[in-house]
C-alpha cells in the first residue's frame, strides 16, 4: 500500500469514529434531557372560559319526571355533569349561584323494541334518555339557552334491564354530560 492509501483509509476510519462519537454523544444529551427535564403537559379539553370573570358553576339536582322511573338516574346525572366540569376546568362547583348555573330535569326513560328476531319477538332493545337542560350565564346572559338532549344504548332483549340498566345508564349519562359540556363552555 502506498502512503496516500493508508492516509485516505485512517482519515475515513478517523471520521467514521467521529461521526459515532457525535451520535453517541446526541444520545446520551437527550436521553439526559428527556429523564430530567420540566414535565410540560397540554389540556385539549376544549374548555373556552375567561376565569378572570367566571369562577364557578351550579349544578341543581336533576329531578326525574320521566314516566318510567329509574330512582338512581336523578344522582347518576347530576354527579355525572357536575364531575365534568371538576375534570375539564379549573370551575368552582358550589350547590348555588354560580357564575354559570346548570339546571333541568329528566323527562325521558324508555323502552324501544328494534330489531325482530326470527321468532317475531325483539331481539335488541333500546333504552333512551332525554333530559331538559336550562343554562343560565350570569357573566354573559346572551349565552344562555334551554336545550333537550338524548342519549340511547340498545341491549339483547334476552337481558333483563335490572341485569343492564346500570351500566348503560352511566354510558348514557357520560355521553348527556360530554354535550351539554361541549354546548357550554367548549362551544364547539
């Protein structure tokens, strides 16, 4: 081998040694970086609240004046909405008076037969809640309305709804809550 060979073959292994020693060195910066680094976190929960000028938001116990009555609706609802403003702002939830106030009532709970079974009997069921919701801004009275909202899940007929209720009314009740949040204070 002549000198400009062994030269051009210790410059290539010099900067292959270079270019790992760099890489390894990058690795090792943001690895360091990512374990001791300040913890950012971002809330897209869609919230669009001035909290400078509201603090709080009321939410009434939602009687239950459906003609079918489930006794456990009335909490489940009320608890449900008054948990999605606790989790998705930083709103204070006093029994009264607040800033926003959320009242209403349940006037729906009922019982739909869908799809027939090739016995001619109902092989799904489906079980809707309709709840009238009265919303008062006291910061920005022309935000206010009164809406209705529905939520359903359908079940196997074979079910008793004892055996389901539960569980599909705590869907149903999450689904009711998410909306009348978006209609609100996400205002999407």
């Amino acid at each position: 081998m002549d000198y400009k060979s062994i030269q051009y073959t210790m410059q290539k292994n010099y900067r292959a040694e270079r270019t790992k020693i760099a890489m390894l060195s990058l690795l090792v910066v943001l690895c360091s970086l990512l374990l001791n680094s300040c913890a950012v976190s971002f809330k897209f929960n869609g919230a669009n609240i001035d909290y400078t000028t509201t603090k709080s938001i009321s939410v009434a116990d939602f009687p239950n004046n459906a003609a079918l009555v489930y006794p456990q609706l009335s909490n489940y609802l009320s608890e449900g909405i008054r948990d999605q403003y606790l989790r998705q702002t930083r709103l204070q939830v006093p029994p009264k008076g607040g800033d926003l106030e959320l009242e209403g009532e349940i006037i729906g709970y009922q019982l739909t037969p869908m799809s027939i079974a090739a016995d001619s009997y109902s092989a799904e069921t489906k079980l809707t809640i309709t709840v009238r919701v009265r919303f008062i801004n006291n910061v920005r009275p022309e935000e206010s309305f009164e809406k209705t909202y529905s939520a359903y899940q359908t079940f196997d007929s074979s079910q008793l709804l004892n055996d389901v209720q539960d569980d599909l009314c705590q869907v149903m009740v999450k689904e009711i809550a998410e909306s009348i949040y978006n209609d609100t204070v996400a205002k999407w």
